[in-house]
C-alpha cells in the first residue's frame, strides 16, 4: 500500500490479484463476476486528481455509502461484504489495510449516465440559470437567487467522463437517445425518489443535501444502485444552521477544496496543486462530521 506523507492511502496493492483499473479515487479490482472496490485517500476536483489525499477520506466514503444502502434498503444495490473474511485470500492478507474501506460489490453492466438530483440551485446550475433561465434544458421560474431550495427538485444527467476529462451536462432527451426511454424513465424516477428519501432524513439530521449523484447498471435484468452514495464526494452537504442564500454556503464536503483552488487561480487542468496540511486537515474534519452527522457515530 502506498501513502502520502500525511499517511493518506494513495493507492491499493494486493499481491496475486490482477492488477487493478484505477480510477480517480477508487481501485477496482476485477474477479470475474464480482468486483473488489478499494477506496483510497485521493481526491479528485475539478475532475483532477491532487497529488496528496485526505487521511480517512476513503473510510468515510465506505462507511457513508454502507449506511445509505442499508438505510434505502427498497432500492437493490450492489453491496455483498464488507468484512474482508469474505474477500478471496490474496485481499486477506492485507485485511487490515482494506477494513473501513473496501467493498465486495456484484458485477453490474453500467449505464453510462450519470445521474444527478438538485434540490437547491448552486455551482454550475446557478451558473446556467443566470444565462439562460434553465438547467440543462429545464426551464425554471423567474427570482432565483443563488442556494435558493427548489419547487421541486430536478433531474440534471451528464455524460460520464473518461478518466482525466470533464463530465458534461446532457438533457433529458439526450439521455433518451443514449440509453432509451424506458431506461431514461428509471434512472430519473429512481434519482429523485432516492433523493427525496435522503434529503428528509438528512434534514433531521441538520444537514441539507443540496445535490448529488448516483450511478446505476443492471444486474441479472435488474437496476441497481452502484458507486458510492451520498457521499462528502458525490454530494453537496451544507450544515442547516449554516444555510443562507445568495452566496455559496458552507459545506461538509470536497467543496472546500475546490474553493481553495479557485483562490490559488488551479487552471483546472492536470497537474493539480499540491494540497497544504492545513487545507487537508480541515478537509479531513468536514468529511468526518458529515459522517458524524448522518450516521450518529463515530468513524472506526
């Protein structure tokens, strides 16, 4: 395993494995009709991974996604262990790098979508609607000011981006033509009701979704919810004490990195800015809060 100098895990190795597809996060390891998912401590913005990680960060993206899958338990997922007792032997050896952040998770065809709830009109959705009074071609009222809640809230599709390129926003026809309006019909209806079910129970919990993304495929006919879910990574998380419009709110999420990266002028391209410890840490703290927050414990 290899780690940074703020002992954040950057990249996964295990022996007698084939060698894994790294993605901007995750190391993916392929066992035929199963998958072992190894969350590191990189993190990616504005689609660029940073030279150093967040310490823990993978573990809370594990623990976060593990409590929605069983908290939206109705929706089927791809979840089948997380204890590595039940990873093939070569992961065990290394069992006690992969506790907290790894996944045993079912093999799925991907639907090549990704799929995106708003509730509140913020970053490029904001951005948009000031030019054009719609989000990807959603027309929406006039009086919007920005982090404004929603009427309702909306399903906004992009492409998926391969690795070191930038996702793009797609209508819903665009989607219909991509995957069929059948399956287009399932992945906006599944998005918005699992966002609706999380944003009311985060809202008990005092923080406010404000949007997020999920990704689904099939497995055996089936849809199910694939990745990671509801995660400081996927989602805007805002503390609801915090939540004020017409500016961008505070967030428990890799937003804080972003807007430190928009301080030092990062042109957004590839290499990244090397991350300082005191952004780190404080990056750190916000994830484990939200993780505190949902799941009302600690991390382990």
């Amino acid at each position: 395993m290899r780690y940074d100098r703020n002992k954040a895990l950057l990249q996964s190795e295990i022996p007698g494995l084939p060698e894994p597809r790294r993605g901007k996060v995750r190391d993916i390891y392929d066992l035929g009709d199963s998958l072992l998912l190894v969350a590191s401590d990189r993190l990616s913005a504005f689609d660029c991974v940073m030279p150093n990680g967040i310490p823990d960060k993978g573990k809370v993206l594990t623990g976060i996604s593990k409590f929605w899958f069983e908290l939206l338990d109705w929706m089927p997922n791809h979840l089948i262990s997380m204890d590595p007792a039940d990873y093939p032997v070569e992961a065990q050896a290394v069992a006690n790098d992969l506790a907290g952040r790894s996944m045993l998770v079912t093999k799925a065809e991907n639907i090549d979508v990704e799929c995106i709830a708003r509730g509140y009109l913020v970053g490029s959705g904001w951005k948009e609607y000031q030019k054009s009074g719609m989000v990807c071609g959603i027309p929406l009222r006039a009086g919007y000011v920005q982090a404004d809640k929603l009427d309702a809230p909306i399903f906004t599709p992009s492409s998926k981006a391969e690795f070191g390129e930038h996702d793009e926003n797609i209508t819903y026809e665009q989607t219909v033509e991509t995957c069929g309006a059948d399956v287009a019909a399932q992945l906006r209806d599944y998005t918005l009701r699992i966002y609706t079910a999380a944003r009311d129970f985060a809202a008990a919990k005092n923080i406010i979704i404000a949007d997020t993304k999920f990704e689904f495929g099939f497995a055996d006919g089936t849809m199910i919810l694939i990745d990671e879910v509801l995660t400081p990574d996927s989602s805007r998380f805002w503390p609801a004490e915090q939540y004020a419009t017409g500016s961008n709110p505070p967030s428990l999420d890799k937003q804080f990195v972003r807007d430190w990266l928009e301080d030092v002028n990062f042109n957004k391209t590839p290499p990244a800015p090397d991350i300082p410890d005191e952004i780190v840490f404080k990056t750190r703290e916000k994830y484990l809060e939200a993780y505190r927050q949902l799941t009302g414990s600690e991390l382990s």
